[in-house]
C-alpha cells in the first residue's frame, strides 16, 4: 500500500515538474526569439522616423492605421482587419508664444498649447498672472479676484514617490481641469506646469477637458516647461504685477473617420475565447510618439509575431488592438467595447502596454484575488528575466472599457523612472528608445498570455 501511494505521489511531482519545465522551456523560447527574431524595433523606426506623429485625424494617423494594418497581414494571421471610429481633430497650428513683461524687458518662456485648447484672440491676451498650487486654491480666491487675469498652476510632480504614475497623479488634474474650473470664474487663460520630474526646457502637452462649461468660458490653456515654471515664479515673486502675454492659434474641427487596427489568431481549441493585447496608435504631436505609445502597439504585434516564429497556437483567441484616440478622446477602447457587446463576445483577459518601451518590472493587475494570486504564482517563472512586479491596480485606458462576464486585465509596467522626460514631449522620439529593453517587454507580454492560455482564470471574476 505505501509503495502505491509513493509511486502515485511520484507520478503527480513528475508531473508537476514536468509542467515547470514546459512552461520555463516555452518562456525561454519566447525571449530568445523577441531578441534575435524581432520586428517591433524596425516597425517603430518606421513608424517614428518614416511617419512620425499620428495625432487622431490628422494625415500621420490616417498613414500608421495603413502601414500596421499591412505588417499584420505579412504575418500571416487568420484575420487582419479595420474598425472604424469617429475621432476629434484637434490642430495645433502656428508656434505659440509666451513672455512676461518686465518695464521695456520681454521674458520668454517654452510653453505649448493643451490639446483640445481654444486659441487666444488673434492678437494674443495679456493680463496680470496668479500663481496658484491646487484647484482648490484657484477656487478659493473666488470670481472677483480671478476674473480677467491669468492662472498659473504650478504644482509639481511629487518627487517623494518613487512610483512616478503616482507623482504624475498627484498633480495631473490642474491641466485636466484647470482650464474648465478658472474659465468659470472669469480668467482669461491658464499656464500649466509641465508634468515632468526633471527640470528641462521641453513644454509637455496633454488632453484639458472643458466639461460641460459654454464656449464663452472656455479659455486658452497651455503647459510651460519645468525650468520655464521656475523662472516665471522666480519673476512673480520679483514683479508680481507684471504682465503675462499668450498667443496661441489652435482649432478643433468637426471629427473624422478612423480605425482601429485588428488582428487575430483564431483560438484552436476555444475560439469563442478571446485574449486582447494592445496599445494606443495615436499620439501627440510634438515628437514621433516612440514612446507614447509607439512602443506598445508594436510590442503587442510582436507578441504574434513571436508566437508565429516559436510555433506556438493559442488556445484561446489571441487579438491585438491598436487603439486610435487614446490622448483626447478615448474613442478607440470605447467603439471597441460597443462592437464587443454587439457581437456578444467573450474576453477573458486584456493585456495594455502604454508605460513607455523600458525595461519591463512586471505587471500591474486588474482582478479579483483568485486570479490576483493565480497571476502572481508565476513570479518565479519571470525572475530569471528580472522581473518581478505583480500588484494590483490600473490595467490600462484603452482596455478600460471592456467588459465581460468573467475577464481579467493587466497593464504591462516597464521601469518608469524616465518615462516622464518624454511623456507627451517634444524629445519623444525614435531615438530615446533602447532596441533590447523594447523587445524585452514584448517578450514579457508574450510569456503571460502564453501563461494565462495555457492554465486559463479562474472564473469567480464580477462584471468591471
């Protein structure tokens, strides 16, 4: 009897091991073709450096829906194809200007208009500037002193947190709101520290949202770079009544037709199940969008690419999405999610990549604690590949939106200690990104949906 039970106990751990190395067979199969058979780093030189910024509805966006389409269809996926979704366009238009005028002395400053931002008179505006650090600061001076001036917001990125999301957190939401809530007490415009955590002469540009507010209060709003911030706070300081002049030309035109890039490897035993990896393929216009978010949507094609070369068919659906309209709009997660419930799909796991082409750390995981746990169990597979995050938390904007009866999501999270020099700047460019630190995290996005085909999730997952 006790020799029974030991050979079965043997059987189970031969199987178990065998399991182990199976899987850290297939991951090492994975890293070593992302590293000596890749695409991503020459599609993203072509899509930087041949293309360049593809701001939704612009001429670059129309361009990179047509090259990305066209490399899928070479890898020889058993779909390729459009989806089409409406999107703002939004153009920056001439340079802007900024200065402060001290006596016969014109201090400039780098600054760029918010996407999204109204222009100025054609003339430009100049008013006396306030300084302020909080929304809630701006609020508490109230109408009568805001009125017919203009708003500095001038809060940094928290240095304290060494999580930089969480800095930019922090303070994200004066440029995400700080138009709407000064228009509505009557300033003229707002300046807005760049969220950077370096000081540098490089203006970062983002979404400003207005809300609801009326076109008549609906004012200019621009960003002004990290050392362009400290100077004017320096001059306020020194001449606190001095002038601030802005000039900037902007328009938002009526939306336009664009896609959303697709393909697919059918699953070959559940192809009613659908894994999602993906990014955005929009990007701002003052760099190529390398980083942001170049990187991500051509991480995400590598990871079937990678998967063609090792040989490997999935299980379960395997779809990349490139996103259009993540920067101001969201468009492209939202049509998707509607074209999802019409078609009543199934997805039971979205992967996002919009963190930069850095050195992968691990995985940021939207779930329940069952799969929490399942996920974080395969720690030990990604240690020899240095990494080793797993935390819950935020998976990703585009992927945000889907929703299923039982799905889990994960963002993936490369080192992100530079990730803000770049971060809708005019330095995002092809030339900031590393060849090997891009294919490692294609790589490692590869190794979890291989994982999460292979063993599944544990169906226990509420509605997000």
């Amino acid at each position: 009897m006790r020799k029974s039970i030991l050979c079965v106990a043997l059987f189970l751990n031969g199987i178990v091991l065998f399991a182990q190395t199976k899987e850290e067979q297939t991951l090492k199969e994975i890293y070593k073709s992302s590293l000596t058979n890749a695409k991503c780093y020459p599609w993203l030189d072509h899509l930087s450096n041949k293309i360049g910024s593809r701001l939704s509805g612009s001429t670059g966006a129309e361009k990179a829906v047509l090259y990305t389409k066209a490399q899928l269809e070479t890898l020889g996926l058993d779909k390729v194809y459009l989806q089409e979704v409406m999107v703002p366009k939004w153009v920056r238009g001439e340079k802007e200007i900024a200065y402060l005028q001290i006596g016969k002395q014109k201090i400039t400053f780098p600054i760029c208009a918010l996407g999204g931002s109204v222009a100025t008179p054609k003339k430009g505006v100049q008013a006396a500037i306030i300084e302020v650090n909080s929304l809630e600061e701006l609020i508490a001076l109230g109408e009568e002193k805001v009125k017919g001036k203009i708003i500095f917001f001038n809060r940094p990125m928290n240095p304290e947190f060494i999580e930089t999301f969480k800095a930019y957190g922090s303070c994200v939401d004066q440029r995400s709101s700080g138009a709407r809530e000064a228009g509505k007490l009557g300033a003229l415009a707002v300046i807005v520290r760049s969220m950077n955590l370096r000081l540098d002469d490089l203006p970062h540009t983002g979404a400003t949202n207005y809300g609801e507010i009326s076109k008549e209060q609906r004012i200019p709003a621009a960003a002004i770079s990290t050392n362009g911030a400290e100077l004017l706070s320096k001059s306020l300081k020194d001449k606190p009544n001095a002038p601030f002049y802005l000039k900037q030309s902007c328009q938002t035109f009526d939306d336009v037709l664009s896609y959303n890039v697709v393909g697919e490897m059918t699953g070959s035993e559940h192809p009613e199940r659908i894994m999602v990896v993906g990014g955005h393929l929009d990007s701002w216009d003052l760099g190529d969008g390398s980083h942001d978010d170049g990187a991500g949507c051509v991480q995400s094609m590598e990871v079937l690419n990678i998967f063609k070369n090792i040989g490997y068919k999935p299980k379960n659906t395997l779809r990349v999405v490139l996103f259009m309209n993540e920067e101001n709009g969201v468009r492209g997660g939202n049509e998707y999610e509607v074209q999802s419930n019409k078609n009543n799909e199934n997805h039971i796991f979205a992967l996002e990549s919009d963190s930069g082409g850095f050195s992968p750390r691990g995985f940021s995981i939207d779930a329940d604690e069952a799969n929490f746990n399942k996920i974080s169990s395969w720690a030990t597979l990604f240690e020899p590949y240095l990494v080793h995050k797993f935390v819950k938390g935020h998976s990703g904007v585009d992927i945000g939106p889907l929703k299923s009866n039982h799905i889990v999501k994960a963002g993936l999270q490369p080192d992100s200690q530079r990730y803000f020099d770049y971060h809708h700047a005019a330095n995002d460019t092809f030339d900031a990104i590393n060849k090997r630190e891009l294919e490692l995290g294609a790589a490692t996005m590869a190794s979890l949906l291989y994982l999460i085909d292979q063993n599944g999730i544990v169906n226990t997952v509420k509605v997000q």
